[in-house]
C-alpha cells in the first residue's frame, strides 16, 4: 500500500502478557497486536521520515527506531499499552553527537543502545544509557568513531561490529563507554562484512558478507590475537545468493537471504557448519 515495503520487525510484550510487532515501513511504524496470531490487529501507527532502511529495538517499555532518511532516532512510549492506544512519539538526534540518520542500532543486556552507521563522525557507533532520561546529560555515554559499523551486536563489554566498507569484523572493547578501543579485526571471505553475531560460550562468531555467492563465516574468538576462520558455508552455491542476517540460537545458526528465505544450520562443531533446515 501507500506506506511501502516492510525494513525490518520486532516484538514487544506488555504487562499482560500481550504481544506486539512493532513493523518497519518505507512511510512510518506500525504497532501491531499478534496476541491472536491469525488476528493481527494494528493498534498504532505514526508516519516517519520516508526510507527503506528502518530498524527497531526496544528497552523496558520503549521502542527506538533508527532510519537513514532523517529525523533522528524515534522513541515510542509503549507504557500506556493495552489500555490505551494514544502512544507519545519523540524524535531523538543527540547533543554531544549529533545525527539525524543512522542505519542500525543494537540495545545490550544493561540497557545500552548502540546507534550504528550514523552521520556523525566515520559512522562508527553513538552508545546511549537508555536507563536515564534522554535529557540527562549522562544519556550520551559515547562514541566509537575508529571504523564505519554499518551492524553489530554487543554482550557484556564487547562489541562485535560489521565494519563493511572496510571489509572486516571489528571486536571493539566497550567497557570504558566514553573511549571504546578496538581490540581486533579480521577481514571476512568476501570482504564486506554485512553482520555478525558470537556463540552463546562467547568462542566463536558468525559473519555474512552481503556480496553475491558470499559465504557465512566461523571464527575461533577465544585468542582475539589469532583470530581464525574455522569453516565457511555457502547457501546454493553458483546461484549468486546474498546472505543477509546471521543469528545464533542453541547451537544453531539462523540467516536470512536475499533469495534462499531462511536457512538453519547446526553448529554444535562450529569447524563442521551442517545445514538442516
């Protein structure tokens, strides 16, 4: 319809166990309720800056959404959920690092967002405390401005970072928010490192190149002085597949393609990738 194609998705659960879907679009964000899965019901929708880029994720009773055609980022109260339906929308676009487009962000488990690809600096990483209003001056914690990030992931103080233009994952070390230094890199098979995500035992991480007959990537972590690619898998080899988004759960490994939908792969032996789904 007239918003356009759908960027990217996420959920939230409000206090009653409700679910939500909370639905990039190229004209805005939609909320939706997916309760009752073969009745999704919009509950909720604003119009945003007009872009196909649109990424979302939410911390305690708030979604934040990045987008590369302006604005800055948009915060979504979703307090008043189910009661009330009349969500206050904000438009956040810094003050020591200002930016009114970003490509991505990622929220770690202590409630730190990490805006990626911004237009501040090299696009590196702006690290925001979302624990503290966004008019407290300690709610800019940071900037990693080394290398353009255009994805990454963070768990406890490292930052795993899909430095695309530069061909190469970034491990950047975060424990200090106002001066991340990085720590290591290491170029992937087909030089444009799309994302990245590390095992659950923080040994080994996953990497796709958006490139055409691009690979996934293993790589032993546990020395980041010796990095090592372990394995490399491709999805319908000779078919000019592009991986897109890997993501690691239980052993196994979940991308998303431009082609081939959705493959799973085992990796209980991260030297041996097995696709079985």
């Amino acid at each position: 319809g007239s918003r356009g194609d759908v960027s990217d998705i996420w959920g939230y659960v409000d206090e009653n166990g409700n679910e939500y879907a909370i639905v990039g679009l190229e004209a805005g964000v939609s909320i939706v309720n997916v309760t009752n899965p073969t009745n999704p019901v919009e509950v909720f929708y604003t119009a945003g800056a007009n872009t196909i880029w649109r990424d979302m994720k939410t911390w305690n009773d708030k979604a934040y959404i990045t987008n590369e055609g302006g604005n800055g980022m948009m915060i979504i109260d979703l307090a008043p959920l189910p009661a009330s339906t009349a969500l206050t929308v904000t438009n956040y676009t810094g003050s020591t690092y200002p930016f009114t487009t970003a490509h991505n962000l990622y929220i770690d488990e202590n409630g730190y967002c990490y805006i990626f690809g911004a237009n501040n600096g090299v696009g590196g990483a702006i690290i925001l405390n979302l624990n503290v209003p966004t008019s407290n001056p300690s709610f800019e914690v940071g900037r990693y401005n080394q290398y353009y990030l255009h994805d990454g992931m963070v768990r406890g103080d490292t930052l795993w970072g899909g430095a695309i233009n530069d061909g190469f994952l970034a491990v950047i070390n975060v424990a200090t928010k106002s001066a991340p230094v990085t720590m290591a890199t290491k170029t992937t098979p087909s030089s444009f490192t799309h994302n990245c995500w590390i095992s659950d035992d923080g040994q080994t991480v996953y990497t796709t190149d958006e490139k055409s007959n691009a690979f996934l990537g293993a790589y032993n972590v546990s020395d980041l002085n010796n990095i090592t690619e372990v394995d490399r898998v491709q999805s319908s080899p000779g078919m000019n597949v592009i991986p897109h988004n890997v993501h690691f759960m239980n052993n196994y490994i979940i991308t998303s393609y431009y082609r081939d939908g959705v493959t799973v792969h085992d990796v209980c032996d991260p030297t041996n990738i097995v696709e079985v789904g």
